[in-house]
C-alpha cells in the first residue's frame, strides 16, 4: 500500500502542477477563457486517490491472507 500512496502522490502532484500550467497557457491564448476550475480540481483529486486506494488496497489484502511459505511453494 505504501508503494502505491508514493506512486499516486507523486503522479498527483506532478499532474497538478502541469494541469495548472497548461490551463494558464490555454487561458493566456484563448479570448475570454475562464479562471481556473477549482471545483473539478475539487472532485477529481480525491477521486483519483479513492480509486488508487482501492486499486492498491484488494491485491495488497490479498497477498497478506497467504502465508509466506505456502506463496513460495506454489512458485
């Protein structure tokens, strides 16, 4: 799990820091373009880490139901 936080923060922070500067681009460059779009920034990074969460969450509660030693022999 602590893998995948580091994964979908890093990706996160990386994608909200070009999402801004594409938008100022896109703003600088179309004629009455709106601000910045709080709300979608709102709802879409939480989003994001919930569905992260659970990608990371079922195989990592997955894999601790096995022992270790019965996960090995069967490879």
């Amino acid at each position: 799990m602590g893998k995948g936080l580091v994964l979908v923060g890093t990706g996160t922070a990386i994608g909200l820091a070009m999402g801004f500067a594409v938008e100022r681009l896109m703003n600088s460059m179309l004629f009455n373009a709106g601000g910045t779009d709080l709300v979608v920034y709102l709802v879409v990074v939480p989003a994001m880490l919930l569905v992260t969460l659970l990608a990371a969450y079922v195989p990592a509660r997955r894999a601790s139901q096995i022992a270790p030693t019965q996960a090995l022999r069967y490879e």
